[in-house]
C-alpha cells in the first residue's frame, strides 16, 4: 500500500469505518467481498480500517487509497467467553476495534463476530451516551405492504425496567427517523391487548410512561398479529420477546426458500439485505453481524455505518434523551 | 324434539358436549354449521348440548336424536368486562354452560364468545386440578416438515414463576401424548441462547427445573428460529411471549392469503384446521375459540372435545402432576 497515499486520503476524508475483517464464519474472504462491493458498488468517499490479518486481507483484497491495515493476529472464537476473551486477547480484531474506537482513529466499529464479546465491548470500551439507563439493539421489520419498521429491544436486554423501555421508544423514534426515513414514526408498545392495562406487569407499568412521553408519537398497543403488518414504525419490547420474534422472523426466509417459495416479501426477511444491527444508546457507532454473513451483509453494515455517522445519529440521540 | 328418544340416547351415550350457540362473530349461524357437519362428516355417537337461543338454532338446525338445546336469552358481548359480565348474566349462552359442566349435565364446554368470560369462568367455575398453581391455554404451531408441535402458555398467564413453567411442560407433554398423539415428547424452554444458564430471569430459574423433572423429556433451550422447526414437540414459555408468537404465527395465514402464496404450510397457519384451545389444568375439559371462528372451526373443537374426553387427558394429567 502506498503509505503516503493513503496518509493524504485520511487526512482529507474525515470519515473512518472500521471493519474486523476475522468476525464471522467466511472470515475473511466474505468481508474482503464486501468491502470490495462497497468500494465498487457505492461512489463513496468514506476511509475504511480493516482490522484482521494483514498477510491473508494483502492477499485477497487490491490496494486502494481508501483504505488501511490494522494488523491483528488473535480472534476471539464464536463459542469463546466474551468477558475472559476480550481480557485475555487484547490483541485480537474485535479488542483492537473497540481500541481504535475509543481512541479516535476509526468513527463507527462493524464485526460480524462474537456477538457477546462485541455486546460488552460496546457497553464497556465505549461509553453510553449520557442519561441512558441501558443500549439497546434494534432489527429491521419488514412490512407485509413493502414499508419498514424497526423493533428493539432485540436481545441486549433479557430483562427491562419500564424505564428502559420508555428510553428505547425514542431511541427506535430517533432512529428510524434518521436511518429509516420515517417521518414522525408511531411507536407502539408490544403487548397481548389493544386495550391499556393490557399485558404483563412490565407491559402495564410502560404504557403510561410513554403516552406521557412527548419526544414520541405514541399510538398504543399492538399485539403479535401487527408486527409483520403497516400498524406501527417502532415496536417497543423487552429483549427476551424482541430476541424470539426477531429469530422467528428470520426463520421465514429459510422456510421460504426451502419450500421454494420465490416470493418477494419472504426474500426481506434475509437479514443480509440490512447488515447488521447497530447498538443503541452507546457513543459511537458500533454494527454487529450475524456470523453467517456474506460479502452483501458486509457491505450493507458499511452503508449503515456510513448513514449512521454521516446522520450524526448518536448526537440526535442524546438530545432527545436529555432530561 | 322427540324428548324420549332424545332421553334414551342419553342413557346410552356417556358423552355429552356442551357448545355456547351465542359466541362468536358469526353466531348462531356457523355454530350450527359447525354442528351439522360435525354429525353429517364424523361417525360419531357423542350427544351435543346446544346453549342459545332455542328458536333460531330450532329454526336453523334439523332435529337430531344427538342433540338436546338449554334455552338462554342473554349474551355476553366480545366488548363486555368479564367478570362483570358473569355475574351480571346469569342466564347467558356462557354462564349456563359452565353451570351445566359444574353440575356434570355436560362433560366438556366449548365457545366461541368473550374469551375473558371464558376464561374466568374456567378458572373461577370448575376447579383446577389439584396440585394445579395456574392452569394454562396452548396452542398446536405447525411445523415446516409436515409435523405439529403444541407452545404453552399462549395467553393465561402473562407473567409467570418457574414453578408454573415447570407444570405447563408436563401439561403440554401429557396433551401432546395423548391428544397429538406424540411419543415421547421432546419439551423446550424457549429461550434466547441456547447454552444453559442464558436467558430472562425466569428462564434461567426454569431450566434446572425442567432439567430435573423426571415427568418429561427436556431436550433444553431452543429459540426463535427453532419454533417453526421439527426441533421440539413441545415449548414452553411466559403467556407473554407465548401470545405474541401465537398471534404472530397466525397472521403469516392472512399474510400468504393477500400475497396469493396458495401453499400447503402457510394453509397450515388457519387456526380453523385446529378448533380451539383447550384449557390445561382444569378438572373438565374447556375449549376456547377464536371470534371469528367458521363452521369448521366449531366442527374441530367438538372432534376436540370429544377427544379429550374420550382419552381422558384429564385424569392422565392429575396423575402426572401429582406430587
């Protein structure tokens, strides 16, 4: 790589992804693919930081003026304990990430590998915006009728205060407003009824937070039967619930394509049309992956990455959330 | 009606079902579809006990040696509040039909109508099975391969103890045996990781539990993307998480209808092909049925009812649940 080349380019680009080229179960040729496509495919500007194995990204990947090398030589594993990994590996992709995103050499983190050690790295190496209770993660929906909705908590938390949910409605508000487009997106709350004091006790004690919360449009409870349906923009729930849909959903594409159904709806529902899923609430912008993605999904979170630092997402947050 | 002969089939037919006329969107008509198929396509010596309004169901239904009418001239609303309801219409289709299964007139109820109502009345009607903490509704979930599966608890019980999760997966391993007809049922905590010790907090108090008892076959967490999956027979979860996966599974028929997918599986997803959902934990059988339920559905819930009654599920799951 021409160093000095690449030097000006930072200098002048102001926007710096960083990519760990080892997360995921095709590391790293379906990574390289993808930022390949990227660069292809988008008449971006954006800098990219591929963090991985030096020798194997050189080899695969043509040089370009757009992008550096952070050389790592440790992975965390899928199946490692993320909390001892990220200790004891410090040298590894993800760790040499979340390094960089502290310190200020890349503006948003994507890994499509371990997703606990990525989920820890997010809430410990990078702090969460001020007055969050808890980030959250979020997943597209799609719509029966082709529109797009977003649903979180997906998973980061298992269990929830009302409070927390009350935080993640307008986080999901703010978001698919800025990522998503949807203008005065409606927030419902995902319950068992339409009727207020519907639900379990979480569900009974959050409703009344949010119709009082006035940095969102509120539109009441919805119930399983809404969430593939055009009812709301942002569905609010508990992780554990989020965590099941969102799997069951993506079950559907699987099912479709094995029954041979070649129908356009069930196609959206492969999760590699939207990348990743970034966290929420924390201070810069950190994508994770699924493990199984390929080059598509790799370039879809570098869009998304790109979206969300170009959209000063997280600044927006934080105004909203300000007490 | 020939009241001697209809007294004489009595004696000899040990099985009497009783179905609420009144309940339901398309009351009394599907109702008595429903009936009228059941004794036109099925062989079947069962006598039926028909609550409503005798002049429409004399006037829509030709007499039949089976089936007797109690006269009631009240309904109660889908709208009304439950409790409120029961007590304030002594005389309705549902309040007469849990007298007449306190009082051992009929051996099994079924409605269509107020779900509330007919839960309540199960509940506060016939008494829970001894050594019952909280009797639970299930549905079957069809699966990819051709197979069904039963989820519990849909909806009774939006928050729950692990001692209740615990029982809801011998009731569904009994059910399943005996009314799905499954060997050996494979039970699943339906979870967001597969590893144990992940979870909510009231998965992860739930898995020791399930993994010591010796009344099932716990094969351990599943998730989301397993629920549609030949993985487990039988899944356990919160009312909470249950309903919302009910509700959701069944919009994906309404869903295929409107894309114009005619395909076997997503046919599967009309609840009618299933009737109702049976009340598990409770000393007689109780089947409840969708509102919008057509003559197929209230011929499937009789079959149902029948079945349940005919294999005695409720003896079969006192003794498992003894202590």
């Amino acid at each position: 790589m021409d160093l000095r080349a690449s030097e000006i380019a930072f200098q002048i680009l102001p926007m710096n992804i960083g990519l760990d080229m080892m997360g995921g179960d095709f590391a790293p040729l379906e990574a390289v693919k993808g930022v390949a496509q990227y660069l292809f495919d988008t008449n971006t500007q954006s800098r990219l930081t591929l963090i991985g194995d030096e020798k194997q990204i050189k080899y695969l990947l043509a040089e370009s003026d757009q992008i550096s090398i952070i050389h790592s030589d440790q992975v965390i594993d899928m199946h490692e304990s993320p909390t001892k990994a990220l200790k004891e590996k410090p040298q590894s992709s993800i760790s040499l990430g979340f390094q960089s995103l502290a310190a200020g050499k890349i503006d948003a983190f994507i890994s499509a590998g371990n997703t606990g050690a990525m989920l820890v790295g997010a809430l410990f190496s990078i702090k969460a915006i001020e007055g969050v209770l808890r980030p959250t993660i979020s997943s597209v929906i799609p719509k029966e009728n082709g529109k797009t909705g977003l649903i979180l908590d997906v998973g980061l938390n298992a269990d929830c205060k009302p409070e927390q949910l009350n935080q993640f409605a307008v986080m999901g508000s703010v978001y698919s407003q800025q990522i998503l487009g949807i203008g005065n997106p409606r927030v419902a709350l995902l319950n068992v009824g339409e009727e207020e004091g519907k639900g379990n006790l979480l569900a009974q004690a959050t409703y009344p937070l949010l119709k009082e919360n006035t940095h969102i449009n509120f539109i009441g409870n919805i119930e399983g039967r809404d969430v593939l349906l055009d009812v709301a923009d942002v569905i609010v729930c508990d992780g554990f619930t989020g965590n099941v849909i969102l799997k069951l959903a993506e079950s559907l594409h699987g099912i479709s394509e094995r029954q041979n159904l070649a129908h356009e709806y069930f196609d959206r529902f492969n999760f590699e049309n939207y990348g990743g899923t970034p966290v929420l609430g924390v201070a810069k912008p950190i994508i994770i992956g699924h493990g199984i993605s390929h080059a598509k999904a790799f370039k879809n979170m570098i869009i998304l990455a790109q979206k969300m630092i170009e959209t000063d997402v997280m600044t927006k947050l934080k105004k909203e959330l300000e007490p």
